[in-house]
C-alpha cells in the first residue's frame, strides 16, 4: 500500500473510531436502567425493557467494531496491511475506506459468505 493511501485509510479509521466512540457514548446513556419506582404502565415498562434488550446488543457491536478499529490503527505501518488475508492481494481502496477493519477483500468475503 502507498504512502497515500495509508495516510487515507488512517484518516478514516480515526474518523470510524471517532464516530464509534460517540455511538457508544449515545448507546450508554439509552440503555439506562428501567427502575421500578417510575411511574410507568406494566406494558411500557416490557417495552422499555425490551428496547434496553435491543441497545445492549447495539453497545456491543459497537464495542467491538471499536476494538476491531483501535487494532487495525496500530496495524496500519506493518507490511502487509491492506492485503487480503486469504488471497493476499491487495484489498480494494474503497473497501478500506469505508471499513478499514476489513482484513479480506470483497472477493474472498462473497465467497467466505456463500453468496
């Protein structure tokens, strides 16, 4: 990978972690604890429980695709990064850009997917 596409794929990857640290941050703060002393309806209150269901496994995926981003930005200045890890061909740009966490290429991904 050349220099200058490096220094853009490191720019979107802190941009993703970036946008993924203020998703965590919104997700935290929605999945507060329903309490009981709120005076809300038997029914609101399955329907709070279940969205806080919902935004628990949204925290998480969120989580973890920062961890994935935080990785991939201390790979970055290896040799090698930016290569599919399967075919081990070049990953393409855009695909870095838009998921910089990708470690194959769209090729190698449609086939592991079965598509």
């Amino acid at each position: 990978m050349d220099l200058l596409r490096r220094l853009e794929t490191r720019k979107a990857i802190n941009i993703k972690i970036g946008e993924a640290r203020v998703a965590i941050a919104e997700q935290e703060e929605a999945n507060a604890a329903v309490t009981p002393d709120n005076a809300i309806g038997r029914i609101s209150r399955m329907d709070a429980m279940y969205n806080k269901q919902v935004n628990e496994g949204t925290l998480q995926r969120a989580r973890e695709r920062l961890a994935k981003l935080e990785y991939v930005l201390g790979k970055i200045d290896e040799p090698g990064f930016g290569q599919c890890d399967f075919c081990h061909q070049p990953i393409q740009p855009a695909r870095l850009v838009a998921m910089p966490e990708s470690t194959i290429c769209v090729r190698c991904a449609t086939r592991s997917s079965g598509l």
